[in-house]
C-alpha cells in the first residue's frame, strides 16, 4: 500500500509550515487545484489563497499546479492567481506528463513535493515519481465528479489496508475524512 502511502497529513493547506518544507530542500510545491486549492464550481481565488501563495513564495517556494482538469479552468484561475507554472491533463497518478515537465521546466524531483486531496490520483503520482507527498482535507465532499466519487470508494478500502502497515498515517487520513 505505499504506493498510496502519503508522505505528510495536514487538515488544510493553511497549516503547511513552508519554512520548514525549505530547510528539507524543498523549493517546489506540486498542487492538485481541484478540491485541494479551489472547490470544483469556483475559478477565483479568494484573498486567504491569495495570501496562502504569498507565504510560500515569502518563504522561497514556487508553486505550479498539476491538474487531471483543462487548460480553460487553470486560465480563468491565472486573472485573479499568480501561479508559476501548470500542467493540464496530466493523466495523475500517472507520472510520465509529470516527469517530461519537470525535466523541460528543470525542476529536480528532490526539490520537489506534491500536494494533493486524493490517494488515488495525487499521492500516487507523487509515489510514482518518487517525490514526497502532503495530503489534506478535500475541500468539498458535496460537488465532486462522477469519477472522483468512484476514486473515494477505493480510498476506504486502500485505508483499510493502510491501517494493517502504517497504523499512524492511516488514522491521520481517516481523520481528514471524518472532518469532509
């Protein structure tokens, strides 16, 4: 199950310490946008998001998004947030349209994590790239895609299994759950 097997939990991306992230070496910050940074149904980000990704540039991280999702959705974002870079239809938990971007960006995989709201998709492609991994709590639970709801069903029984080899974690992700 370590393919599934997230590196760090936090309840939401307002609580990662990025100083932190940077004395590990971190420098990038891969993000899910859908129902990790922006709900579903909203194209703007809103001041706390704003103020979010001015804290982690403050800190010295860059933060590009990766997205299962279209180019239009990230554009609409790009008026109201500045991101530094994206990557559309990724095809997550793939890791090939990753890795071919990472490399044509020169970004080293050691300087590099993945934050993401789903095991199945986000902290899978991160484990199949071999980079680590925050999971946080989905932002909403209620306007999902048809696929995405499918992607949950699979989590519980991934969890289950999780619980059987890596006891913590597991409670942490059941936690994050409870609280959707």
């Amino acid at each position: 199950m370590s393919k599934y097997t997230p590196t760090f939990v936090f309840s939401s991306i307002y609580d990662i310490d990025f100083s932190k992230l940077y004395a590990q070496g971190k420098k990038i910050i891969i993000s899910d946008l859908d129902n990790t940074l922006l709900p579903y149904y909203e194209t703007k980000a809103n001041d706390a998001l704003i103020d979010w990704k001015k804290r982690l540039n403050d800190s010295g991280l860059k933060l590009y998004i990766i997205t299962n999702n279209n180019e239009n959705r990230i554009l609409k974002l790009q008026e109201t947030f500045n991101i530094d870079g994206y990557l559309t239809k990724a095809n997550k938990p793939s890791p090939k349209r990753l890795k071919e971007y990472l490399e044509s960006n020169n970004i080293k995989l050691e300087e590099t994590i993945f934050l993401g709201d789903q095991l199945v998709t986000d902290i899978a492609c991160a484990n199949n790239l071999g980079i680590h991994s925050i999971l946080v709590k989905t932002i909403d639970i209620k306007h999902q895609k048809w696929y995405t709801k499918i992607n949950r069903l699979r989590e519980k029984r991934i969890i289950k299994k999780m619980m059987k080899e890596n006891p913590e974690i597991a409670k942490a992700i059941l936690e994050l759950k409870e609280k959707a």
